[in-house]
C-alpha cells in the first residue's frame, strides 16, 4: 500500500481531471494481463462499497478504487512519477503495481 499515495497524486497533478471531491468507483475490476491472464484486485474488507470520494477511496485503502484511477491516469505515467523519486521499478511493470504487490528501492 506505499504505492497508493503515488497513484493519487499522479492523478491530482491533473487538476482539471480529478480533485479530492472526485468520485472513484470501488467496484470490482477485472485486468486483463499477458499470456491471456487477469488480475482481479479485491479490497481487504472484501466488500465493494460503490461510488466513493477520492479521498475516502485513499483514507481507506480501498483496491479497487485505486485501481480503477490508475488505470485511467495510465500506468506508464505512474510509473515514471515514482521512479523519478529513485524508486527502481520493473520497466514494464504490470498493473499490481498500483497495490504496491512488486518490491521497491532506492538503490
């Protein structure tokens, strides 16, 4: 989940698209990946709790919300934000990484 904080202010670098007061969905979300494999995220609780704020879908860590906006930001724009912190990240990193669910660092 130390990813997610980066997702969002990739998103919130974009004022004219998205803001606190954004509504995210925080539904479920299927991704599909290579070799013809998907990646269905779940949140913690297990329950989809629907429309959601943008700032309650990070207050509460919510999944699949931050994976619906990262997939609309895009993820080569994430993953150019945080590897401009020095961050080492896979160079074709795969959707799981909006979670946090791929190792990082600095060195």
């Amino acid at each position: 989940s130390t990813i997610k904080p980066f997702v969002y202010l990739v998103a919130l670098a974009q004022p004219q698209q998205w803001s606190l007061a954004s509504v995210l969905d925080d539904e479920p979300i299927t991704v599909p990946l290579s070799g013809g494999r998907s990646w269905t995220p779940r949140n913690d609780d297990h329950i989809s709790h629907g429309p959601t704020l943008l700032v309650d879908a990070l207050a509460h860590s919510y999944n699949q919300a931050t994976v619906h906006l990262g997939m609309a930001v895009g993820l080569a724009r994430i993953h150019r934000f945080i590897t401009s912190f020095g961050l080492s990240v896979p160079i074709n990193p795969d959707p799981s990484l909006l979670l946090g669910a791929q190792d990082f660092s600095p060195y």
